[in-house]
C-alpha cells in the first residue's frame, strides 16, 4: 500500500485567505498554457495573433469557471439546483465539472473567434485543443492535494489511504493521479506530436475530444462514483462515462468529417 504524502491543501494565507493548492493549480494552468498559446500564435498560419493571446486566455478562462459551475450543478446536482436555484450562485461552496467546463471553453470560443480573430469555432477548437492538456493535468494534481474525487477501493499494492477528515480507512485507487497521467500527460504529447503537421480543419479538435472521451471513461471504472448519484446505468455506468460517450462519438465525428475534406488545412496545426 502506498502511503499518501502529508500535503497540506493551503498553499499559503494572506491574513484571513487561504490559497488552496487547487486554485493555483487553475493558476498555473492557465499560465502555462497561455505561454504554449503565445508560441504557437508566432506561426503565420496560427488564426490567433501573440497580442490576442492574453485576450483569449482571459474568455477561456470565464468559459471554464462559469461552464464548470454551470455544468456541475446542472449535471451533478440538478435536483438540489430545482430545489434551490440561486445555489448555482453559491460559488464559494465549490463544484466544478469537467464537461460543463468544455461547454464553456467552446462558447467562449465561438465568440472570441467570431468576434476577435476572424475564425470559426472549429479553427479556434484546433489551435486551443494541444493546450488543454496542461490545466487538465495541474488540476487533477489538485484534486489530489484536496483529497477529493478519489478511486475506489482496492486490495492492490498501489493502493492509498487518504486520511481526510470523513475519508473511511479503506485503500483506494489515487484515480486523480490516473487522470493526471492519461489526460494531462499522456494526452497532451499525443496532441502535441499529432499538431506538429498540418492536418485537416477539426482533426486536432477530434484527437482531442476522442482521446479525453476515452481516458476519462476508462478511468471511471476505478474512481468513485458520486455518493449521491451512483451508478446511472447497467449497474456499472457513471455520470461521468455518460458524459463522455458524447465526446467520443463527436471526436470520431470530427476526424471522420475532417479526413473527408483534406483540402481543408486547419489554421494552426
């Protein structure tokens, strides 16, 4: 059995604020990803210019906390949502969710290319698909700090004990490591190896969605699944596998549509 590294979730105060790890996490994230965004909008056939590229990351931004917010409660928490509507508001309770998030990032997509880079939503799916990776990654990490969104137990020798307050004693799969490895890492060399090379409009965006869709339901086989929701289908089928079936139909979709047309070149792979 592993044994968990003694972190403490608060970073660091500043009198009576704490800044959580998780925070910094999304901090770092964008950061980093924004940096990769700037490299990448040197290329001239980027629809993005280096001086939108801090314009960009502030809309994504907006896109991942309000569509994460948005897509938790809705997703996760609906009942609770029609109990009380103006819960969707109590931000400070915390909640977010990956694929309300996803939501989020592509309206602010659409606008920011419709409205500041002169692309479609596909053209700016494309060039900002290599970069999510990196957030994905760092938060997951995150949720590993804050103990939360653990795996399930198990008797194997990789197994941890996480020792927050509430938490049983039972080892369980450190499943936010598996995400951070599969749709951090392993995810975003695969898109940066596939973005390399010109490819066709909406194959980057369809790696992507497939790749994440993929992980993220395998994963789910040995994360815990929601207390108050279980199991949503077949006695083995979580919310969270629910929600990525879509994305890996849509991610075939892409690549299918995309490979069909090779005469049109995205804009920045």
């Amino acid at each position: 059995m592993l044994k968990y590294p003694t972190i403490d979730p608060i970073a660091f105060s500043i009198g009576p604020i704490d800044i959580h790890w998780y925070g910094l996490m999304y901090l770092f994230g964008f950061l980093l990803g924004g940096y990769y965004a700037y490299k990448r909008a040197a290329r001239a056939d980027s629809p993005v210019k280096q001086s939108q590229v801090e314009d960009m990351v502030f809309w994504i931004a907006m896109g991942v906390i309000l569509g994460g917010r948005v897509g938790y409660v809705l997703f996760y928490n609906f009942d609770q949502f029609l109990d009380n509507p103006l819960w969707l508001f109590a931000v400070w309770e915390g909640g977010m969710s990956f694929h309300g998030g996803l939501l989020g990032v592509i309206l602010a997509l659409y606008l920011f290319g419709r409205f500041k880079a002169n692309a479609n939503l596909v053209q700016m799916g494309d060039f900002v698909a290599p970069m999510i990776p990196i957030g994905l990654g760092l938060g997951r990490i995150g949720n590993f700090i804050g103990q939360e969104l653990w795996g399930r137990h198990t008797d194997a020798w990789y197994g941890m004990v996480f020792p927050k307050e509430g938490a049983d004693a039972l080892a369980r799969h450190p499943s936010q490591l598996y995400q951070a490895a599969l749709e951090g890492v392993v995810l975003g060399v695969i898109l940066w190896w596939f973005s390399r090379k010109p490819r066709p409009t909406g194959a980057v965006s369809g790696v992507f969605l497939l790749g994440y869709g993929i992980f993220r339901f395998l994963v789910e086989f040995v994360r815990e699944p929601d207390a108050h929701l279980g199991f949503q289908a077949f006695d083995w089928m979580t919310r969270g596998q629910q929600l990525s079936i879509p994305m890996i139909i849509a991610g075939l979709g892409f690549i299918i549509w995309a490979y069909r047309k090779p005469q049109a070149v995205s804009q920045n792979s």
